[in-house]
C-alpha cells in the first residue's frame, strides 16, 4: 500500500515545539485504521527508522515518529536520556495520534527502541494502547550504569554527573528511566525484541524485563532474540544489517494483534 510522508507538530507542556514523521496510508473511503507510535533511541530520529515504520506504514496503519529533542525537536543536542521530560513529550504524542480523525483508538500499539524501550512501557503503565513492542530497552538503569562502571567508565561518569550521583547516592533518577518494577502492571501483548550480541543495552536487561512480564501474569508476552547482531542489529564483522529480518518479525506480530 501507498503512503504519504509528512511532518506534523505539536506543543509540549514547556511550550516546545515537537516534530513527528507521520505517514499515512492511501485509503478509499472513511476507514479508521490502527496506528503505530514510535520513539526512537537516544539521539535518534524516525528518519534513522524507516526500515521499520515505511513497512508499517505499507500495512495500512497510521504511523507516528517522535524526533527527540536535541535531535530534530527544541534545543539542538538537548535530551533527559529518556527521563521525565521526554516522557511526557512521548504522552503527549499519543494523545495527538488519538486524536487523529483515521485512527481507531482501540487498536494503537506502541514500539521504541533503546531508550524508546522502557519509555513505551513506562506509558502504557498510564495510558490505554493496545500493544507494546520494546526493542533493545534499558529496563532498569540502576543495574544499567552500575554495571558500566568498569566496562564504560567515561560513560559512568557522564551519566552521574548528569544525575546527580551513582545508582546509590541519588538513585531517582534511574528508577523513574526504568520500567523492570512495573512489569505486573503491563497486561497487554508485548513482544520483546534484541541482539543476541548487543553490547550496548546486553540481552539480559530485554530478558529481565520479559520474564518479570511472564512472572506477573502477563500472558501475551513474547520474546525474539536476534542471533548475531548488535543493538542496531548490525551483523557481526560489518556484514551488514538484519534490519529487514526485525522488520517482518515487529510486522507479523502486530498484523496478529492490531
């Protein structure tokens, strides 16, 4: 199916004007269809994404992609790495896509990768949506950084300066970025997704958080391991990406549930 590209703007609660890639299906007649609403990883935009969301869009469903601030939004290199700030920009967004006269409000789902991981989870917590899709999430920041101190200390560093401290002197800042202590709260589909070789959000953090959903009752949780690729799922050895291979995968599951 044909689409249309274009972008759209809408209003945070500071005043900020937020950018979203929208892409609407050709249709014939009234229909109101499913919608999709992505957010992307850490200084990432939805152009960085349309691997994924031009073949959602081609399945006939509305498609909403956030450009972040510091990356396409607000004030150039300026973003909360997913925290409270984004997080309300990203509510914010999906009352604009409920809004949207050709959506169905009953069949939204919605899909983020990286730190649009945990932020999609953290929202659903709060809002009505149909479906979650996580992709290479941090589901909790706390084991995240702690565990980088040795690994990535120049990353340890910046992120405590940025949050006033480790996981153990101010910890707020990274319980209220994670989502693994809300899983029982999660009850709908959710269809976890990652690199089998991600050394940059690793398999476990996706696979805490997948059995946490399991272990509360979630009994429409599934999860997909990528063997062999990377958080970008790059295939190891630069041999290209599997892109399209997640691609399918996000699109069959929601063709199941949407």
């Amino acid at each position: 199916m044909s689409y249309k590209k274009e972008k759209v703007i809408f209003q945070a609660f500071d005043g900020t004007n937020i950018n979203c890639l929208k892409l609407t299906p050709t249709l014939k007649g009234a229909l109101r269809v499913p919608a999709v609403l992505f957010q992307p990883g850490n200084r990432m935009t939805p152009d960085d994404y349309l691997w994924l969301l031009e073949p959602l869009a081609r399945e006939g469903w509305l498609v909403y992609g956030i450009y972040q601030r510091g990356h396409g939004s607000g004030v150039p290199d300026c973003n909360d790495r997913g925290g409270p700030i984004q997080q309300q920009d990203l509510q914010l967004a999906l009352d604009l896509v409920k809004r949207d006269d050709l959506v169905d409000t009953e069949r939204v789902a919605l899909v983020g990768h990286s730190n649009g991981g945990h932020m999609i989870q953290r929202l659903a917590v709060q809002e009505s949506v149909k479906c979650l899709v996580p992709m290479s999430q941090i589901s909790d920041w706390y084991l995240f950084v702690s565990s980088s101190q040795d690994y990535l200390p120049d990353y340890y560093k910046a992120v405590t300066e940025e949050f006033g401290g480790s996981p153990e002197e101010n910890p707020q800042p990274y319980w209220e970025r994670s989502c693994l202590h809300l899983a029982e709260q999660i009850a709908i589909p959710v269809l976890t997704i990652v690199g089998g070789d991600d050394t940059t959000t690793p398999p476990h953090l996706s696979r805490l958080m997948h059995e946490a959903l399991v272990k509360g009752g979630n009994q429409r949780a599934e999860m997909a391991v990528i063997p062999g690729v990377g958080h970008f799922y790059e295939v190891y050895a630069f041999d290209g990406y599997l892109t399209k291979k997640v691609a399918q995968i996000v699109v069959d599951w929601l063709k199941k549930i949407l």
